[in-house]
C-alpha cells in the first residue's frame, strides 16, 4: 500500500500523543514541553529573582554587595546564611554560565543599586554548561560584566575560580589546567581595570589545584568549612571596599 503525505503526517503526530496518553506518565506531554523549553524561554534565569528583587527594591533597604555567580555562591547563603548580613545579597544560581549571568547584570545586580559587586564565576564554563566555550569567550563576558557595573558606579570584586581536581557531572574532563589560565587572566584583568582580585585559592588549594581535604563536598562545591575559610579573605576586602566607598 502506498502511503501519502497525509497519512505520514498524521502517523507522526499521532505517536507522541499515544505515547502520552498512559495515565501511569509522570508529567503530562504538556508538562513535559514546559520543562524542556524552559531554558529557551528564560535563558539567564531572569524569573528566579524577581520576587525577592521587587520585595528588596519596595523595602529600600541599602545594598552593600551582590554576589554573583553559580552554585558555590547560591550554596554560600544555604550553608552559611549568617554570612549575608543585612546589605549582602546572594544572588548565584546553581549551573550557570558566565553568558547568563551577564543577561542578569542589570535585574540581578545594577536595578538594585549595590555599592559593589562579587563576581564569582567560570566553573560552568570550564564544564561547557551551556554549550561548548573558549577562554576568549569567558574573558568577554567578565569584561561586559565590569563595564556594565563600572558604568553604574559599582565597585568590581573579581573573585578566583576554585580549585577543583575534576568535575562530578562531567568525568574525564581536565579542570585543573583551565581553571589556573582563567584566574591568571581574571588577576590581570581587575589589575588592568581597577577591579579589587579575591584569591580564595590561599584557603581552598591543596597545592596541586583540588579542594583541601573538609573544605568541598564532592571536590568542587564547599563544604561550612570552605565557606568559613572564604569569609576569612573577603570579610576583610569588603570592609575596606565598602568604607572607600561610603567616602566617595
């Protein structure tokens, strides 16, 4: 029998649906073209903050500090929340990429008006999280990440990447030798750009680019331990930004 256009077509759009159809599926078709177009429809993640964004912004309470960045600065106020004191805003995201949180600069970080910002970011990167990147790509997103915040009169913290021997979500790949380059390149970039450079690599680094032993969990994200050892180099930097600043 010769099959028509028509009735391939109709073939094809028929069998997704019978295969949703089953009342024992755990989300619906619909449900499920929610989750997966999820990160088209919101790419930076701009919806995760909104809420606590507006209800800041209504409260008009001063802002000292943004830190932004991925899952170590999202996990830094879960495991440590005494550390974000009035004034200190987190603002991390579990498994973004530098190109994301450039889309999140203004909303994230510029609407809310802080005196400085902690950039903390290229873990993701190194993993390809969004996708295949060169170093040259990370290095022109924290460029546009401190001129989006200079141009707003907000003090740049560039903080290191972690040490991190391997990756838990992406075994085989070479961490160690990509993460020592882009920290080179970051020092020399807040040198050259008046940015303040936070090397946590002091605290953290076992002397061969892994975590100390009790300071990470699974090799890459801080156990209370690292996040306390981290509040030892920034409590310090922060107090003396934020004094120079209440000058200015």
């Amino acid at each position: 029998m010769k099959l028509s256009r028509r009735h391939l077509v109709q073939g094809t759009l028929a069998a997704p649906l019978a295969l949703v159809s089953g009342s024992a599926l755990a989300e619906t078709f619909e449900e499920q073209c929610k989750r997966e177009m999820l990160p088209h429809l919101d790419f930076p993640q701009l919806g995760r903050y909104r809420d606590d964004n507006a209800r800041l912004l209504a409260s008009h309470a001063p802002v000292d500090v943004v830190f932004m960045g991925d899952s170590i600065t999202e996990g830094w106020k879960d495991k440590r929340p005494g550390f974000f004191t009035a004034g200190r805003i987190d603002r991390g995201i579990s498994g973004q990429t530098t190109p994301q949180m450039v889309l999140r600069m203004m909303a994230d970080v510029v609407d809310l008006k802080p005196a400085a910002v902690h950039i903390m970011a290229g873990t993701n990167d190194v993993a390809g999280n969004t996708g295949p990147m060169t170093a040259a790509m990370s290095e022109n997103n924290f460029r546009m990440m401190g001129d989006i915040a200079r141009a707003h009169g907000i003090k740049v913290l560039v903080a290191s990447i972690p040490p991190a021997a391997s990756f838990p979500w992406r075994p085989g790949l070479e961490t160690r030798k990509p993460i020592v380059e882009l920290n080179t390149w970051l020092k020399r970039f807040g040198a050259a750009t008046g940015a303040t450079w936070v090397d946590y690599w002091p605290v953290l680094d076992d002397g061969t680019g892994a975590m100390k032993p009790g300071m990470a969990y699974d090799g890459v994200h801080p156990t209370e331990a690292g996040y306390d050892a981290m509040a030892t180099v920034i409590d310090p930097i922060l107090a003396r930004t934020l004094r120079h600043a209440r000058r200015a």
